[in-house]
C-alpha cells in the first residue's frame, strides 16, 4: 500500500474509534481535550511564527543536511525542508497550547529542524528552559537563527549532534524532564530507545509527547508497545500528536483518542 493509502487508512480507522470531550469521564483529559483541540484564542506569537514560516517557504536556498535513513549529507531546498518536516501549523498550535497548559521548568525536544516546533514550545511557556536537538549542523544554525529573529532565544538551547551522543548528556544536564517532545527519526526501534532513555529521567509529572505515531506501520507498532508499557498510566492520542503519562495517579490504565467535538457533531447529545 502506498504511504498515501496508508495514511488515509489509518487516519480514518483513528477518527472512527476517536471520542470527543463529551465522552470524556477524566476532568484531566476533558481539560486536555478542551485545551489542546478546541481552544480557539489566538496568540501573536502565532503571527511572528507562521511569518518566519513563510519566509522560509518563499526561499530558494539550499540547505546541507544529514539524512539519517541513509547517513549521508545531501543538499535540500530550504522551502521543500521545511514543507516537509516542520510541525504544521495546527500541530504548532497545539505544542504551544501543551506548554502553555503545563508550564514546564524544563523541556526537551528531539529533533529542531528548522526551529517550528521548538519556537511554538518556547512562545507557550516563555519561562521554561528548552533543550532541542539536532543532528544536522546547519538546520541547529538555523533553528538558533530563527528563534532569535522570534525573540525566544532566552533559555532556549539548540545542541547539534546525533541523538545518540546528545541524548543521554542532555538528559543528565536537566535538572528534570517534565516535558519532553519525541519529534525525530521515525523508526520504531530509534523511538523506543529514545523513550526509555528519556523514562529514566522522566518524574510523576513528565509529559511525554510523541509525533508522527500513525505515520508507518512501524511507528504504530512503536506507539502500541509505548502504550503497553509497564510505567504508562495514560495516553491521550490527537493524531497529529500523541501523548503519554506515567503518573501513578491515573490507577487504571486507559488508552483515549480524541478529536474536535465538531468533527462528531452528533456525540454532543
Ligand atoms: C520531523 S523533523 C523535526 C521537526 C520539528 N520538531 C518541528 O516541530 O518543526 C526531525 C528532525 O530530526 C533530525 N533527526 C533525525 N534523526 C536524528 C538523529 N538520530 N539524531 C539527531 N537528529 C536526528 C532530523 O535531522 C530532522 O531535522
């Protein structure tokens, strides 16, 4: 099946299954649910990103990246990046929304690429120290540059290096991980290794949020061992991001996928 096909597939099998709020029992999730899918106040720093967005989208640099399926460097239009693998607009809104919510002190990012996402965090929650990681070199230049273009580079960090040599000392340099965003290689495997890693640093309180969890076969695979896990007590997917939580607070193991409540009309009666 082709990744189009797959995608569709599985984005209809997800919306079939999906809940909304209304269904909601938890007041936790129902809190998330409202928060990150149906609040509709809109931010400047929304403006600020999305015009650094364009502006990228509009350019017709090429950019040195590492490509690590292949391992090897190759030269990318920098619009054709950033269509490619920046949080869209919608996911943007929903990781500024997560920070704002939560209030991290600390947050941890895998995978900056042009800086998207890691600017949405950090416009959300202006007081937390963010950490981003980035194996290519010039999008870790990139990513620096445009959060300090979006005036969001206090407390904001962009180490370069492969996730295997970076992860472990940026997690042993946080204080705590009360937040963390799993944005980068999308292979099962890779994943689940970064998340173990991040869980043994992770508190009661750790937010883990995952992207791209119903991109691939294996990346489904890798969500429904990360929802098997001995140490998860919640997950609460909105398909475009999906997340994780392993306080001992939540007693009974519970699985919630979620979409706008407008989506199914009919469930608010
Ligand atoms: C999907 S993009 C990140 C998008 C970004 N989080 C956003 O919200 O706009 C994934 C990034 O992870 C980086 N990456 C992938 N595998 C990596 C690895 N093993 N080590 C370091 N960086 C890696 C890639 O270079 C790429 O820039």
């Amino acid at each position: 099946m082709s990744a189009f096909w797959f995608r569709a597939k599985s984005f209809i099998q997800f919306y079939l299954n999906a809940d909304t709020k209304y269904q909601l029992h938890s007041p936790f999730v129902f809190e998330l649910a409202e928060t990150v899918l149906e609040d509709k106040r809109w931010y400047y720093a929304f403006r600020d990103i999305e015009r650094i967005r364009a502006q990228m989208l509009a350019s017709n640099v090429g950019i040195e990246i590492r490509d690590y399926g292949t391992g090897q460097d190759r030269i990318e239009m920098l619009s054709k990046l950033v269509k490619r693998s920046s949080s869209s607009v919608k996911q943007g809104r929903m990781l500024f929304r997560l920070a704002n919510l939560f209030q991290p002190a600390n947050m941890l990012e895998l995978g900056s690429s042009a800086g998207i996402g890691t600017m949405y965090l950090k416009a959300g929650s202006l007081h937390s120290q963010l950490l981003s990681l980035e194996g290519s070199e010039k999008l870790a230049e990139l990513a620096r540059i445009n959060l300090e273009i979006a005036g969001l580079e206090n407390g904001t960090e962009v180490l370069a290096g492969a996730f295997e040599k970076t992860l472990l000392p940026a997690l042993r340099s946080l204080q705590n991980l009360d937040f963390v965003f799993v944005d980068g290689n999308h292979q099962m495997e890779a994943t689940l290794q970064y998340f173990e890693q991040c869980l043994s640093f992770a508190h009661e309180k750790t937010v883990f949020v995952f992207d791209d969890m119903h991109w691939s076969t294996d990346m489904k695979k890798a969500w429904s061992k990360i929802q098997a896990h001995d140490k998860i007590s919640l997950t609460v997917d909105f398909y475009e991001l999906s997340l994780a939580f392993i306080d001992p607070a939540f007693k009974q193991k519970q699985h919630f996928r979620i979409v706008p409540s407008f989506w199914k009309i009919w469930k608010v009666f």
